[in-house]
C-alpha cells in the first residue's frame, strides 16, 4: 500500500526517480538558502492563517497584534535577542529574517482587515483528506481552509505570487481537492468552489479555480501511473528539471532498470 501525497505525485509526473528519491527513499537533499526561507516563510504565515480562522471558528476574533506574537514565536529561533535582530545578516538574494518579518507583517495586516469582519464561516481548517485508489494507492493531504458563506462553501488553496500563466502546474492540486471533498462531501457538490487566496495579493479576495472533467481524468491517471510503476526511471538529461535536480550524483550512479538490481 502506498500513501501519497499530491506533491509526490507531482513530483513523478516530473521524473520517476525523483519521486523514488525524495519520497521513497527519502534522500537527504541540498537546500539553498533561499529556498529554506522561503519554504519557512510561506509555512509560517499560513499558520498564522490557520491560527486566525481557528479562532473564529471557536468564535473569538484573534487581534492583529496576537497574530503578529505568534509570527515571532514561530519565525525567530528561542533565545533571539533585539540585538540578534538587529544585526543579523544571511547571505540570500531573498532577503533576511528581519526583512521577511517586515513583510510577513504586512501581509498579515491586510490579510486581518479583509477577513476580521468577514461573515464567511470556517468550517475546515488545515484538515486531512483522504482519497482511495486501486489497491491501496492512497492521496493523504490536507484542506487548508473550507469556509461557508451564502449556502456555498469555498475550499480554498493558500498561495503565495499566485500568476495566471502558471495555472497549468496546479491543476492536479484541484483535482485532488475536487475528489477529497466529493468523498466526504458526495452530496454537496453543487454547493461548492474551488480557489485560491494569494496572500501576497493586495486584495486577497477568493478567485474561483476551475476543474474540468479532463483535469479528474488526468489526477486518476496519474495516480493509477504511480501505482503501476516498479522500477522509478530516471529522466536524466531528458527534461528541464535536471539542470537543478537535487538528486543529479545519485541519479548519475543508478543502475536499477531491471528490478532485480534495485
């Protein structure tokens, strides 16, 4: 049996291999300074979100301020003094910690006056879903938020620079949380959409992501494809992703096209 996440299967749609290496067999990989603060940063501050509608839900209304202490519990390491703060300075074109806290900030303020008074109404928040395949090839994920306003409820994506051009690369996303809500939910299906709130957008607003048939199709492919495979294949100098592949010494080594040698 396989559990899955949908940034695994995303993963072996780009390259077998890679999902072998990074999921499977959970390969230790480089991380860039710039790619370890933007993962933190964009993790904290959807926290901060969570934290925020968790609040709501059990109806008290979190103050700005609140959610700024949680930012800095969460964001600098225990023991970090002004002075730290003040002085730090990481080597990374993506900006430092003091720097990042100031946009954090700045979002989360605009995040707060959009949706403090907001008669929206959490339903979900940073919840598992759960969507079975053939032989227990299993999608294990997470809703970020579900709210309920007007008898439709918006399942929602949190993202960050959100760009039009690059919807294609999310489509197997939606999928998924198109078929994670209609297990749950099989009857409320009329009653639903599916967007994103990109929280370095200056409005903030909900816009809708639309998922066709074909997209479901695709998501079961792949997730069918997966399953079926037993040998995870290199793509090696085939596509774009190999120029910054994490794994390119391990790759450079593999042996492994007949099952017997893996």
């Amino acid at each position: 049996m396989k559990n899955i996440t949908v940034n695994g299967l995303k993963d072996f749609q780009i390259c077998e291999r890679l999902y072998d290496y990074r999921h499977q067999e959970k390969v230790p990989e480089k991380t860039y300074s710039r790619d370890f603060y933007t993962k933190k940063f964009e993790n904290t501050v959807k926290n901060i979100i969570y934290f925020f509608f968790f609040k709501k839900q059990s109806g008290i209304l979190p103050s700005y301020s609140a959610m700024l202490n949680r930012w800095e519990k969460m964001w600098f390491p225990k023991g970090t003094t002004a002075y730290d703060i003040t002085t730090e300075q990481h080597e990374t074109a993506y900006g430092n910690m003091s720097n990042l806290t100031s946009k954090a900030a700045a979002a989360l303020l605009l995040f707060y006056k959009k949706y403090s008074d907001s008669t929206y109404i959490p339903i979900a928040i940073a919840d598992d879903y759960f969507i079975p395949g053939k032989e227990g090839n299993n999608i294990l994920d997470i809703f970020d938020v579900i709210l309920y306003k007007d008898k439709i409820f918006y399942v929602i994506k949190l993202m960050f620079n959100y760009k039009e051009k690059n919807r294609d690369q999310y489509k197997i996303d939606f999928a998924a949380l198109y078929k994670g809500f209609q297990i749950r939910h099989p009857g409320r299906m009329s009653e639903v959409k599916f967007g994103i709130i990109d929280l370095m957008s200056q409005n903030l607003n909900f816009s809708e992501f639309i998922i066709s048939n074909s997209d479901i199709n695709n998501f079961e492919l792949w997730q069918d494809k997966l399953l079926a495979t037993e040998i995870f294949a290199p793509k090696r100098g085939l596509i774009a992703y190999c120029k910054k592949c994490p794994f390119d010494t391990p790759c450079s080594k593999w042996d492994g096209w007949k099952k017997d040698n893996k």
